[in-house]
C-alpha cells in the first residue's frame, strides 16, 4: 500500500508541475518553493534589455567587494535577497563582432578551464537571440562552502564584447537553470553604430 502511496504522489506531483507556468515573460514563475515575477529590465543607456526577476535588486557595495573581489568586477549586479543567487552584466574593452562570438566563447571556456581545472562543465554553444549572436557554457565550481553553478554568456555590443553571468549554489540548479537559458533568450540589444 505503501508503495501504491508514493506512486499516486508521484503523479499528483507531476501534474502539478505540468500545471505551473514557466514562462519567464507571461506572468510569475515557480522556482523552487517561491513564484518570481519577472520584468523587462533596461542597461547601458536603454540600448540592452533582459527580463530579469523584479525583486532582484543591485547588490550592495560592501557585498560586491566580498562576492567579487577582483578589481574588474561586474559593472551591473542584481541579486536576490541573500546574495547568493545574481545575474551580472559587464562590458569589456575588447572587439567583438557577431561573427567572432563563437571563438570568443571557446576561448573563455578554455582560460576558466586552464585557470582551474576543479571546475565542471557542461554545455556550450551559440544561439541566435533577437538577430544576435549569443554563446555561452555553464559550469560548477568549487567555492568555500560546497559548489556554485555558473551560466556564462556572451555578445557584441557597440563593437565591443559583453558579457554576463547567472550564479547560483550549485544546490538550486536545478530549480534555476532553465530560468536562467530563458532570461538570455529575453536579451534584445539596440545599437545605433554597429562596428566596423
């Protein structure tokens, strides 16, 4: 009987999943045990947007400096209430041009991958998003109090490389992963000068 019990939750849990939305743009999606709404967030004078979750807000300085030591840290933070789970975005002095993305990619794949080989990685590639070119890999790395789980992406803006990051304890992955390929498939980029 037992066993018959744990089928029948099984299935209910099933269908209640199935019930859910989790479409990042069409209303409040379930991540975990909470709903996050998501809305359409503006960067970089209105010329980048991402949907991002609305009660995420801008990690503060002082949390910035612990998170991100490094002097070349982020320019754009934003993070959920305890800090441990962000989306960032970053511009970098460096050209990039849509048709170089991919081999951006690969190379930034190999200098995380070179600079510490505990880290996991799982898929790469490039998609098309909004006529941009995007690529990105995701990873797990060790940190001091067990794994992060990392997504990494990257495109030309202005003739200049781009990037962006969503962290999370490698715990919630699961939860967040999907969410996190679906707010990379928000991004909409606006240029007025498009590089040579």
């Amino acid at each position: 009987m037992e066993y018959m019990d744990e089928k029948i939750l099984a299935v209910l849990n099933q269908a209640e999943k199935a019930n859910v939305p989790n479409n990042i743009s069409a209303g409040p999606v379930r991540v975990g045990n909470r709903f996050y709404e998501f809305e359409q967030q503006a960067f970089w004078e209105n010329k980048v947007h991402m949907f991002i979750p609305k009660d995420f807000e801008d990690m503060p300085e002082q949390q910035r400096a612990l998170k991100y030591p490094y002097e070349q840290r982020p320019q754009i933070i934003k993070s959920d209430e305890t800090g441990s789970i962000n989306f960032t975005l970053n511009r970098v002095d460096q050209d990039l041009q849509d048709q170089w993305v991919k081999q951006l990619t690969d190379g930034m794949k190999a200098m995380i991958k070179q600079a510490n080989p505990a880290n996991v990685f799982y898929t790469d590639g490039v998609e098309v998003v909004a006529e941009k070119q995007v690529g990105y890999f995701e990873f797990k790395s060790p940190a001091l109090d067990g794994f992060l789980y990392h997504l990494m992406f990257f495109f030309a803006f202005e003739g200049k490389m781009a990037m962006g990051t969503f962290c999370c304890p490698y715990a919630k992955y699961e939860e967040w992963r999907e969410i996190a390929f679906q707010v990379i498939r928000t991004l909409s980029v606006t240029e007025e000068d498009k590089g040579e």
